[in-house]
C-alpha cells in the first residue's frame, strides 16, 4: 500500500496494477465529500498569518513532516496555540494542508490541516527568524511552481494524465506567460547570482515512463523545457531516447537504481542507489546529473547525507508547495498534478505556489 501512494512506479503484476487503480479511483470518490465540505468552510489561511489551534475537542492538532495523512507525526499542538502559516494549502486526502511553523524555539516547521486552524489577531511571541547563514552568503530564496508529472497521454488516473489535459495545461502555462525553466537554472539563480524569467515554472517528470516521450515532443513544440528523473536500472525511455532529450536542451535527473524507498536500506544499498544511479546515467548518456529526486517522496536525514556525498548539485522531494529556500537544498518540494486535475485546478495549485 505505502508503495501506492507518493509514487506509480513499482513492479506490479497487471492484476495488482488494475487493483490499486481502482482503489485510487474508490478513494478519490471517497474523500470528495470532505474537499467539497472543507472548501464550504470557506477559509483560505493567509502566507505569513498568524492562525490558532482551534476546534480540536481538546485532542490537538497533529504537525506532520509532509502534506498527507500518510506523513510522520512530528508534534501535537494544543488548543489556542499559535503559529505562523509558511505556505498551503496543499489538498490532500480530503484536506487543505498548510505549512507552520513558530510552535518551538528551533524554528521546526511541519504541516497541518487548516480546518483546525483559525486566522488570529492574538499577538504572540514571534517566531524565531530562521538566523540564515544562508542570506549572509547572499543565497537567494524563490517562489516558483515545480510540477511533479508521471505518465502523460498513456491511461488516466491520479498519475497519468491524458493527452488533452496536458495540452491544456501546457498552451495554459504559455498564455499566462509562464516560461519553463531547468532545475540547474534555479539551482544557479538560488546559489550563484543567476537570472530567471519572470514568471519561471519547472515541470518534472518521474519515473522515466515511455509514456513521456509524448510529453518531450509537446514540449519541443512549444520551446518548452522538461526535467526527466529516471532510473538508472532503466524502464520506459531509451538511452537514445534520453541522448535526445538532453541535446534538445531538457534536464535529465536521477531517480535511484531501482526505485526502492530509500530510508529503509542498509548503507551499501544506499550508496549504490544514490551514486550508482548518478554514474550510470552520467555514463550511458554523457550528461552531468546534478538533481535527484527521492522515490515515492521518501527520505530521512541518513538519505539526505547520501546525496549530498554523491556529488549531487540538490534534492527533490515530491510535494510541500512552492516556496524554495537554501535551507532545503536537499529536499525542495514540488507540486504533484494528478491526471485528475482539471485546469481550473491545475490554475488554482499555480497561483496559490507563487501568490
Ligand atoms: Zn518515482
């Protein structure tokens, strides 16, 4: 089940395929009713606002290390406390997820559902300002949308989204004068005094499907440019496939070997899916890897030090809003767009990234 979650890929057999599709589809319609209700509540949290846990019935407001039910709980926060929002929402199984922080003196931040939290004037101590070394080594912070994508234009379900709705969101993007960007472009805007367009936007692309390849030539089309993380053990797109791409100008990224979770492996099998997916992939393509993204979103700090000693430039969780800081170098979230979404949604989660 965990598997099913924060990413598609694994080695399913078509029956356990078809079976996790339908309950996907069986728990989308489940929690509609709870999205619906939430939104009826009608209360959007504000960046920057200061809100109160409120309407627990005395049992407290979990904080939890990611946007889902499916998160580690961190802390419990009590009724009345009050706390700063970072960013949000993020919707997921059933509710609006937001980003705090301010609830200790480390400066920890995790997320909660923001149906327990309520706008508040009560002044309260300030949070502690994350003391940056980062902005004194004039490190730049950014807002931008990084859309986490899968299959493209092959079957659809959360994470497939068909032909029609990603033209949509593509020609959408360029309309609103969006400009795709690569991930070393941030990374050189973030760390090395780069420029970026005005209104950037990254879109990623997991897994390595063959099914991207349909992604590749509408982007091609429209100038636009894509970051690929793939397996260096291989599964859809071809070396020749990925030669290609990288010459036509768009990011390839590495996704581990074999796409295990990564937290529960002994050291060696660490190093070897981090570096060795990296040597691979460098090797076979005559590309540099700067950028690895962490199967199924899944890392602890154990995995962290791993691709950061494996030469990597940065690291890329699957989910957590828009807002990018040094101080996440190693775990910059993303915006997953499920193959659900339509572009009145897909809209909304752009605008709410960066707003
Ligand atoms: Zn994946």
């Amino acid at each position: 089940m965990k598997k099913l979650l924060p990413c598609a890929f694994a080695q399913f057999t078509v029956a356990q395929y078809v079976a996790a599709t339908l309950l996907t589809a069986f728990l989308f319609v489940m929690i509609l009713p709870v999205g619906v209700h939430a939104e009826a509540e009608g209360t959007t949290l504000r960046k920057g606002g200061r809100v109160q846990v409120s309407g627990t019935g005395g049992v407290g407001l979990r904080v939890r290390s990611g946007p889902a039910l499916t998160f580690a709980r961190q802390v419990v926060l009590a009724e009345g406390q009050v706390v700063n929002v970072l960013s949000g929402p993020i919707r997921n199984d059933g509710y609006d997820w937001y980003k705090i922080t301010g609830y200790d003196s480390l400066g920890s931040s995790g997320w909660s559902a923001g149906r327990w939290l309520l706008p508040t004037s009560r002044k309260s101590i300030a949070p502690p300002t994350v003391s940056s070394p980062t902005s004194r080594s004039g490190f730049r912070t950014i807002t931008l949308p990084v859309l986490m994508y899968h299959n493209v234009g092959y079957g659809w379900n959360r994470y497939a989204v068909t032909m029609p709705a990603f033209r949509e969101q593509l020609d959408w993007l360029r309309d609103s004068g969006y400009t795709t960007v690569t991930l070393a472009q941030v990374y050189d805007y973030m760390y090395d005094g780069g420029k970026l367009p005005s209104k950037p936007v990254v879109l990623t692309f997991d897994d390595g499907w063959a099914s991207q390849w349909n992604a590749v030539l509408e982007l091609n089309e429209r100038g636009m440019m894509g970051v690929f993380f793939v397996m260096g053990g291989g599964i859809g797109l071809s070396d020749v496939q990925l030669r290609r791409m990288a010459g036509w100008g768009h990011e390839i990224g590495a996704h581990s070997l074999t796409h295990p979770d990564l937290t529960q492996l002994s050291d060696g099998q660490l190093y070897n899916e981090v570096a060795g997916s990296k040597k691979t992939l460098e090797s076979r393509l005559g590309v540099p890897i700067h950028f690895f993204a962490y199967p199924y979103g899944s890392y602890n700090g154990r995995v962290i030090d791993a691709v950061a000693a494996a030469g990597y430039r940065g690291g890329i969780a699957a989910w957590g809003g828009g807002y990018w800081t040094p101080d996440q170098r190693w775990t910059e979230p993303r915006i997953e767009i499920s193959g659900f979404a339509s572009l009145q949604e897909f809209a909304y989660l752009l605008r709410s990234a960066t707003e």
